[in-house]
C-alpha cells in the first residue's frame, strides 16, 4: 500500500512539473497570433499602424500591416498669420500623406524568462507606399464693403503675402485635386515589449523608416528641390494582444 502511495505522489508531483514546464515553455508558440495597435512619431511627422502577426518558427513571426501617416519636409517652418492664432506653413504648397502596405517579420532576440519581463525583436516591414499629395489652402484677407473677411486660396507665395495671410485653411480643403504617387516603403528596428501578463503586449519601437517614389519628384515647399526620397528615425508606442 505504501509503494502504491509513494508511486501516485511521485507520478503526480512529476505530471506537475511537467504541466509547469510545458506552460513556461510553451506558452508563447500556443500563442500564435498578435494584434497590436502603434502611434509613430518620427522625425517627418507622425502617423497610425495596425499589425498582424502569425507564428512561423517558435522565434519568428511574419506579419501584414497598413501605416498611415504626413510626411514633411525637412525645412518647414511655422509662422503666426493676420488672426494670430492659427498660423500656417510658410511656402509649404502641397502637404503629402503616405498609405503604406506591409509585409514583414519579427525575429526574437530575447525571450522573457518571467511574468514581468522584456521580450526583444528585430522587425522589418517592406511594401507600396501610396502618397497622396494634396495642394494647401490658406484662408486671405480680402475688404469687400469696407468689411474684411477671410476667403480661402489655394497658396501662392508669388501673389499671397504675410501680411494678407489670415492662417491655413481645413486640411480637408482640396482634396479633390489631389494626385497619387506610387513607391516603395520600408522600414527596420528594434521592438520592445513591456507587457505584464504574457497576453499582453505594451511597449515601443525604435527604428529608421524609408518612402521611396521614384516616378515623379516631389515638392512640397515653393522654391525647393523637388525630392523622391523620404527618410526618417521613429519611435513607436505599440499595444496589443497575443492569442
């Protein structure tokens, strides 16, 4: 009888540890997907990403995404019009918007050890690049019947001044003559995952991101150098879930 004891406490202490050791181990290949949701400010302008993951290896996960976000130029500046509040961008004719497509993966390089540790990837992402580039409207003051009122211009440094520039219009104002451009878009860095519970994902990235149209050069500010090629640093606030 105590044999038999002794043999049902050892099978079941072992069945435990094992359980233990398959959680521990296992846990992030029985999670196969990830969702996540990021907010990317880089040295261009800012933007939104959506991601989804799909296991591949138990180290690597390839991925499909869509980031939508401007892209200035590098000299734009910002000055204060007539009304003193608003303002507008000085010679900044055309504003650009990029939809970008991605494909991609993500390596592990490090893989937590406990509930409240890092997980470190290297991700890459390549796809189109569409930039919408749309021209900018300012809002003029103009004196009719001894009032003035502000009307809105598609902007013209050669004929609108400073001084007659009340502030920028709604971005929304000529979109209907906007033009597409088609590219390339690409992007590197590290991501770092923050999360508390195994499930979750909280944390960043930090990488170089690259818009390539080399169709057509593209201006944005009066007087510059049309430009094809986009680059900027970013850094990225990401959450998610793995299931």
């Amino acid at each position: 009888m105590k044999k038999i004891s002794l043999y049902i406490i050892i099978v079941f202490c072992s069945t435990n540890l094992l359980a233990q050791q398959i959680e521990d181990r296992d846990l992030n290949t029985l999670l196969r997907n990830n969702f996540t949701l990021g907010l990317n400010l880089n040295t261009r302008g800012w933007g939104f990403n959506a991601d989804y993951q799909k296991q591949k290896t138990f180290k690597y996960k390839y991925s499909y995404g869509v980031t939508v976000g401007n892209i200035r130029h590098s000299k734009e500046s910002k000055i204060v019009g007539t009304s003193g509040s608003k303002g507008y961008y000085f010679g900044k004719i055309n504003s650009l918007v990029a939809i970008r497509f991605t494909y991609g993966g993500n390596l592990r390089l490090f893989e937590s050890k406990r509930e409240n540790g890092i997980e470190i990837f290297y991700k890459w992402r390549i796809g189109p690049s569409l930039g919408l580039l749309k021209p900018v409207y300012v809002q003029i003051d103009k004196v009719v019947n001894a009032n003035t009122i502000q009307i809105p211009e598609r902007y013209n440094p050669e004929i609108h001044f400073n001084g007659k520039i009340s502030s920028s219009s709604s971005w929304i104002k000529g979109i209907g003559e906007s033009k597409l451009n088609y590219g390339l878009f690409l992007k590197t860095a590290i991501d770092f995952n923050f999360a508390k519970e195994r499930t979750s994902i909280t944390g960043g990235e930090l990488g170089v991101m690259v818009d390539y149209y080399p169709f057509k050069n593209i201006e944005i500010l009066y007087k510059h150098n049309e430009i094809s090629l986009f680059t900027a640093l970013y850094l990225q606030f990401n959450l998610g879930k793995k299931f």
